[in-house]
C-alpha cells in the first residue's frame, strides 16, 4: 500500500488565529517560578499544550509534552511565533535561539544535578546547576509574553491572581528553597 507524501499535512490543523495559548500576567509567572524553583515550567507546558490541543483538536497529550519538554519547546516556541504574526501582521523577532538556549540548558541542568547528587564535582556542580535557574526563567518569561501579546492579553489580566492552588506549590517550592539554601550552606562549611 503506497502512501501519498504529498497528501500529508505538516501544518498545523488550526489557523493561527484560532490557537489559543496559556495567558499568565509577568508577575504571577516569576513567582510561581522562582517560587517553586523552576518546577512551575512542567506545569507551564503542559498548560500550554493543552490550550492548543483544545483549540486545534488535533491529537496529543499535553502532560508527556510537559515532562519532555525539551523535545517539543521549539515546536511551541514557533507556534506562538504564528500566532503573534497572524494576529499583528508583523513578523516578531524570532525565539527559536530561545527554544535552542532553554533545551541545552535544561539538558545541562540535569547533567550538573547527576554530577553533584554522585559527588563528582561539588560543590562546583551543584552551584552550576543552581545558576541555569534564571537562564530558563528569562527564557520562558519571554515566550510567555510573546503567547500573551499574540492572545491580546499582554499584561496576561486574564490570569495575575495567586489562587489556592498556587500558594500550595509555593509552600513546597519554600521548602525546597530551604533546603536548598541548606545544601549551599552545608557545602561551604565542609570546604
């Protein structure tokens, strides 16, 4: 059985002003992130990717494209590039390097946290995998706004209050900040 290549579409099956995108104002976006140490960016793409899955019916599974984020952060990054063109007649500034910084820095991050957590390296590798936090803040903070431009929310109203849920996380993401200040402290008296 012979498959027609030219039959098969590459596109993505919704216009591009039809896609919809998660909106989240600029300050609730930092404080869930550093709040919780980066875990805020699965949640992030998966919020995302759910929008656009309701959006364009087409067929996947937001929470796998979450974990693995890296696979799918270009992909994502040229969907709102789409979006933002459709609906503004201009072509932004393209966040493909942005995509390409956040996948090796997410790649290095976990490398660093092997190292360190196996002993090879400490404290160096520990704090280097610390450091590659405000990188991927930076990274998602603008993707996030250029999702929120694209979706005529730009200061993301539609979503700038901390709910319930949120001040759960953030308490988590307290603790892990706790201990992770503990680990830094307890690495510097033992050198």
């Amino acid at each position: 059985m012979a498959v027609d290549i030219e039959s098969i579409d590459v596109e993505p099956q919704v216009q591009p002003n039809e896609m919809e995108f998660y909106i989240v104002s600029q300050k609730k976006f930092l404080i869930l992130f550093l709040g919780t140490f980066g875990l805020y960016t699965v949640y992030w793409f998966i919020k995302h990717w759910s929008q656009y899955k309701k959006s364009s019916n087409e067929n996947m599974w937001p929470v796998m494209r979450g974990i693995f984020s890296i696979f799918f952060t270009h992909s994502l990054f040229a969907l709102f590039e789409m979006k933002y063109t459709n609906k503004t007649g201009e072509i932004p500034k393209s966040i493909n390097y942005l995509a390409t910084i956040y996948v090796v820095f997410a790649i290095a991050c976990q490398i660093f946290s092997k190292l360190s957590d196996n002993g090879f390296g400490n404290p160096i590798t520990f704090y280097l995998s610390l450091l590659i936090l405000p990188v991927s803040c930076w990274v998602l903070y603008t993707a996030q706004s250029l999702a929120n431009y694209a979706s005529e929310d730009v200061q993301g109203e539609s979503n700038n209050i901390l709910t319930g849920l949120n001040y759960f996380w953030l308490v988590l993401g307290v603790i892990f900040w706790l201990l992770a200040i503990l680990g830094l402290y307890a690495t510097a008296v033992d050198m």
